[in-house]
C-alpha cells in the first residue's frame, strides 16, 4: 500500500488555500484601487496555471467546466444578494424591455441571417435544426 495519495491531496489542498490566500490578499488591494475583483482572479489563475509562473498542469477540462459553472452559480448568487432593492426597482423596466423585444429583435436577425443564406424561413425561424443544409455535400 503507498502513501501517495495522502500527499498528493495535502498537495493539491495546500496550493488551492495558497491561491486563495493570494486571491484574499489581491481583494484588499483591488477595493483600494478600484481595480474590478474577477479580473484579480482571473490574472492569479493565469499566473499559476501551466504556462504562468506557478506552472501547475491542469489538462481535466470537464472539472473544470464543472468548477467554472458552480463559480459562476456563487458570483450569480452573490451579486443578487448584495445588490440593493432600490437598484433592481430602477433597471426594472429597460431589463425587461430588454428581455423581450431584445430577444424577438435577436431572434428575427438570427432568422434573417439564416434565411439569407440559404435557409427557406420556416426553417429560419423554428428552433429545430434543419435535419440537412441545403449546402452539405449528398
């Protein structure tokens, strides 16, 4: 029986508590200079990742798909409860203008596109794909 993987989990735990110390560290110095918070992140995580400084290989793309969702279900969550109840009444009205004629003008250029290029306008404006493009070879 080896003992690997007991290090190579105080490893991994000790490297993600140094990114988080350091991540800690540039929130202070962000508040200060008025710098936005997730492009720290984001600079902390390209510095330590494989082709930064830190040089940590990390070629796992499903957790990391997986650990980018549930980071951005936290920042979702917490923007929403830290935005004030006056805000939310404020935007209320251009967002959901927005919301539904933003979606139907999209909708309709999407459609345009399509039809544009070769798409007959039924097929343009269903949410089904065409089963075959009229362009692809028999």
């Amino acid at each position: 029986m080896t003992h690997a993987e007991p290090l190579a989990t105080a490893i991994i735990l000790a490297a993600f508590g140094a990114l988080l110390a350091v991540s800690v560290a540039f929130s202070r110095a962000a508040a200060r200079l008025g710098v936005p918070l997730a492009l720290l992140f984001l600079i902390v995580g390209v510095l330590a990742g494989s082709e930064g400084i830190g040089g940590i290989p990390f070629e796992d793309y499903h957790a990391t798909f997986r650990l980018g969702t549930a980071a951005l279900v936290l920042i979702l969550f917490d923007g929403g409860l830290n935005t004030p109840s006056s805000a939310v009444r404020r935007v209320l009205a251009p967002a959901s203008v927005l919301a539904t004629f933003g979606v139907v003008a999209t909708a309709g250029a999407t459609a345009a596109a399509a039809h544009f290029f070769g798409l007959d306008w039924s097929s343009a404006l269903s949410c089904h794909r065409p089963t075959r493009l009229p362009c692809s070879p028999c």
